[in-house]
C-alpha cells in the first residue's frame, strides 16, 4: 500500500470540537494514493512531528500495517524527527 502525506492545510478558520474543547488552527491531510481515500485530521499548527507521527501511527499504522511507500512533504528535520519517532513506537531497536 501507497500512502502520500500532505503539507498541513494551515490558515483555516478555527474551530472548537466539541467533545475536548480544543480549539484547532490546522488540518493534517494523509492520502491513500491506490484507493484515493482521504483522511483530514484536525491538528494545531504548532505541533511538533511527535504529535503529528501518533497521529499517523494511530490512523494509518493500526488501520494498514506496514507500508510500502510514505511521502512526506516536509523538510528534513522533520522527516527525521518523524522516523525516529515512529520507530520508537514500533519499539524497535
């Protein structure tokens, strides 16, 4: 299974959910290229590639297990962040 990951959907109206009170500024958008699902998850612009690498472990990981292909759409730092963060939680070592 493919999956491409988008940049953020940033500058969005805010807005409140309403089972945690949180308000979100960003929308964290992670396409299967193969089926061409979306999923759009509402995260704060400021959230560091630990949150958002949960995120993905939680929607995409638990749902597809391992994948054959990941695109990120962000700088290096981050995708490095986001590999050892995810490795971490696959408890590898």
């Amino acid at each position: 299974m493919e999956i491409n990951c988008f940049e953020f959907c940033n500058q969005i109206i805010t807005f409140k959910d309403l089972t945690t009170r949180i308000v979100y500024n960003s929308i964290y958008v992670i396409m299967d290229k193969f089926i061409k699902y979306t999923y759009m998850v509402p995260v704060l612009r400021t959230q560091d590639a630990l949150i958002i690498t949960q995120v993905f472990f939680q929607i995409i990981f638990m749902n597809y297990g391992i994948l054959d292909e990941v695109i990120l759409n962000k700088d290096k730092l981050f995708i490095l962040k986001f590999w050892k963060t995810f490795i971490a939680l696959l408890e590898i070592k």
